[in-house]
C-alpha cells in the first residue's frame, strides 16, 4: 500500500504541466535522435544533460526530461533499422534482421507499427517490474558497507566483459581506460594532484560531460565524415500501415516473454539493452524452430528485440536508484546530471528524496504512452527526415557539442580535449572498443576507488574485509562466473567446430 501512495505522489510530480511538457518534448526529440543512424541514447541524453542544468530545472524536472529523451531514442533506434538497414544505435541492430526484410516486402508500415507497440509493452512490463522490486532492493541495499559497494563495481565491470560476447578483452580495456581517466584530478584523500601534468585546468579532473561527449559525439562526426553521401532513400510504408489483430496474437508470446527477459538483464549492471535484444532474439528464433522465418521477414523478429531492448532500458534505472550503480551507458549519464545536482543516487535516496525518484518512475509511465501516441502517427514524417543530408546534420552535432563543453567552465581547454579525446574514441571505434565500457568504467571508478580505500581505513589496511560477510562471498562468486563465460564460450565453439 505504502508503494501505491508512493507511486500516485509520483505521479502528481510527472503530471504538473511544465513536468509534462518536459516529457513530451523529451521523447519527441528522443525519437529523432534515436533515428539517426550512430547517435543513439547516450549521446541524445549527454547533449541535452548541460542544457538542462544550464536553464536552472529542478532535478525531478531535468530526470525527467533526459528518461524521455533515453525511452525516446530506445523507440526511434528501430526505424532507420526498419526503413534504411542501418539501426540508429546498437540496441536496433537485431531489428534490422527481419525488420528490413518486412519493408522490401511492403510490410514497413506493419513493421513500425508492432515494434512501436512492442517497445510500449515492454517498457510498461519493466516500469511495473521497477515499482514492485526497486523498493525491495532499496531495503536490501542499506546492508551494503564500502567492502560490499567496491566488489559489487568489480562485479558490474566482469559484467561487461563477460556479457559482451566476443570481445571480453577489449571490453575489459575500454573499461580499464574509463577507471583511469577517473583518477585525473585532486585525490579526495590526500589531496596530491594525480596525473594533471601540471595543469591547472585537470585540477578538478576531467568533466564528466566532456569525456561523453568526447568520446561519443566527436568520433561520431568523424566517422560521419567518412560518408558524406546523402545516402538511400528510406522505403515506402505499403499499403497498410497498422498491424492487425492476427499479426498481433501470432507476436504476443515473444513480446511478453522478451518483456521479461529484457527487464532481467536490465537490471544486471552494465548489460545494456544491446545484450538483452541480442538474448531475446535468438531464444525466440530456437523457440519457432524450423517453421520460423527469422532473417526472411518474421513478425517476431521485429517484436521480441523491440520488447526487449526497451524494457532492458526501464529495468536499467533500477540499479542506478537503488545501488548508485548505472546499469547501462546512458544510465551512467543520468547519474551525471544528478551530481551536478548534488545528489547521490542509492538506497538513502527513496527515503531523502521520494518526490525525485518516484517523480521519475511514474514518469516512464507517461512517457511510454506519449512515445506509442507519437510513434504510430508520425511515422511518415520520420522517414522522411532520415533523408536528411550529411552537410546539415554534422555541423548541427557538432555546434551542440562544442556549445554543451563550453558552457560548462568556458575555457577553450574544454574544448581542445573534447577533440582530443573524440580522436582516441574514433581510433577505438574502429578498433571495435565498446566506448559505452569506457563510461561505465570511469562513472564506477571514483566511488570504486573511495569504496576501497574506506573498507581497507575500517580495516586497518587488512584485505579481508573484501571478502567477508555473505553478500560480498556472493559478489566474488558471480564475479568469477561472468570472467568464466567467454571461456566456456570459447570452448564450446570450439568443439562445435571440431
């Protein structure tokens, strides 16, 4: 009863107009942002994060504006997918599998329709799953002491290494690159200047806002630089633009079940959404067998990634409220704008600040009912804004970013290492680093290191106190499984292919 009272006050927060409209034009621009192939979530929410803080929101406002802008973008990432063959972030790369084979076929309309649809079901499916258990782990979460936080952050970067898939060592170095440039500046402890080369402007460490947008948007210009063509035209909808209730029963299963499954791994730090559509998808390609036309134009190869990857979205903000842990890239950002705010997300704050966090929950509920009542109507209009060409759309990136950086010191030192660091991230892209490790890896390392060093003052130095009590044994045993997985996997296609 007491989380029914909670959720209609958060709902009194996300309904006020100003709330609203900040919901509104979050998703909105969410759409649009998630569209457009390569920008995805995490640049969508780095760039309006300053702006948002720069025009003076209150922080239930600013969350909620940038959860639009992150739901937004998990929506739109399936219509260039859909249309074009070209996923607007990673997490629409499994929609392009059946979705482009549905729009040569005519079926762009049916396709856009029931994955906006999916995308509504499975982040409502999360969303409930976060009012039911995000309270639960909140309760659960003040046993944890510095020994418990600094194992449970070595347990969210074995995540992503052992998630991945095959490439656990560069994503275990792209974290490890992020834990680094999280030890720049003035040590919290000691107060000696660490790796600053004597430069007043490092004092402070490197702005979390310059290292996103560094790292995302800069490499992104320049790998955009590399195409310069306008590129296709997107494909026409066909004559039917809505699917029907046939269509809608044959995909029901595989949308509830990737729902769930989505919002499990959701809720894993550092899985992402990429993970869960990739898991979804293929359980659901080995539960239709042979009958199946995945890669052909299967409904259920549009709905099940969509569901999916969605309600992996929703379920992410669980650890981020609960633990203080992002559980996904873009998440990492959202924690961000809330130390900017001087907030510090974990289990304290349900109690500290309910209007922020339940604020925040009730408003994926709208959020996800504004997003299905823009998607479906609009989707003529979307298609024809992905024509738009490269000579425009880079030079409006790149304005945004430059004047996001500057507004936050207004030193051209910002800038400069911006660019820097948006030539190390282009390299490591085409690398194939995962940069959305790099972030985790530097928003984990500063409570990393600070967790380490106030367990081992408790302990006078003694390192066992990492590895008592059960819920840090737990921590290190899961640990060690994900660091396991690629082995196994290694090793089981090796004998596959022996």
């Amino acid at each position: 009863m007491d989380t029914l009272n909670f959720l209609m006050s958060g709902f009194s927060v996300a309904l006020q107009p100003q709330n609203l409209m900040l919901a509104l034009f979050g998703a909105f621009l969410g759409t649009i942002v998630g569209m457009l192939p390569g920008l995805g979530p995490i640049n969508g929410v780095a760039i309006l994060l300053p702006f948002a803080y720069a025009l003076g929101l209150p922080p239930e406002s600013a969350l909620i504006l940038l959860a639009a802008v992150y739901l937004g973008c998990e929506y739109g990432g399936r219509i260039s997918a859909i249309l074009i063959n070209v996923p607007g972030d990673a997490a629409a790369i499994m929609s392009t599998l059946d979705g482009y084979p549905l729009a040569k076929q005519g079926k762009a309309g049916i396709a856009l329709s029931l994955s906006a649809f999916s995308s509504f079901t499975g982040s409502t499916i999360a969303t409930v799953g976060v009012v039911l258990f995000a309270p639960l782990l909140a309760n659960w979460a003040v046993a944890f002491g510095p020994a418990e936080y600094f194992v449970l952050m070595v347990f969210a970067i074995t995540c992503l290494s052992g998630l991945v898939g095959d490439q656990p060592v560069k994503t275990a170095v792209a974290a490890l690159i992020g834990l680094g440039l999280a030890t720049v500046g003035v040590d919290a402890v000691t107060g000696v200047y660490r790796f600053t080369f004597d430069s007043v402007n490092l004092s402070d460490g490197i702005q979390f806002t310059t290292i996103v947008i560094g790292f995302f948007s800069i490499s992104e210009i320049l790998i955009m630089l590399e195409h310069t063509e306008k590129g296709q035209k997107a494909l026409e909808q066909g004559k039917r633009a809505l699917f029907n209730l046939k269509e809608l029963m044959f995909s029901l299963g595989a949308i509830l079940r990737s729902g769930i499954v989505g919002f499990v791994v959701g809720v894993l730090p550092g899985a992402g959404a990429t993970i869960a559509s990739a898991m979804t998808y293929t359980n659901e390609k080995k539960i239709a067998g042979p009958e199946g036309k995945f890669g052909e134009g299967d409904l259920r190869g549009i709905a099940a990634p969509e569901a999916a990857n969605n309600a992996s979205a929703c379920g992410s903000f669980i650890p981020m409220l609960t633990l203080g842990v992002p559980g996904s890239g873009t998440t990492a950002v959202m924690m961000g704008a809330l130390t900017l705010y001087n907030i510090t997300p974990g289990p304290q704050l349900f109690s500290e600040q309910p209007d922020i966090v339940w604020g925040l929950i009730a408003s994926l509920f709208v959020g996800n009912v504004i997003l299905l009542l823009l998607n479906i109507p609009l989707v003529g209009l979307f298609a024809r804004m992905l024509n738009t060409p490269n000579y425009i759309l880079i030079p409006a990136i790149a304005a945004v970013s430059f004047v996001g950086v500057y507004a936050i010191h207004s030193t051209t030192f910002d800038l400069i290492l911006m660019v820097g660091l948006g030539v190390l991230g282009y390299f490591l892209r085409k690398l194939n680093f995962p940069l959305s490790a790099l972030i985790l890896g530097y928003v984990l390392g500063e409570l990393m290191e600070s967790s380490l060093r106030r367990a081992l003052s408790i302990s006078q130095g003694d390192l066992g106190i990492l590895f008592q009590g059960p819920i840090t044994k737990v921590l290190w045993v899961l640990a060690g499984i994900m660091v396991l997985l690629p082995v196994f996997r290694w090793l089981r296609r090796r004998k596959q292919t022996a």
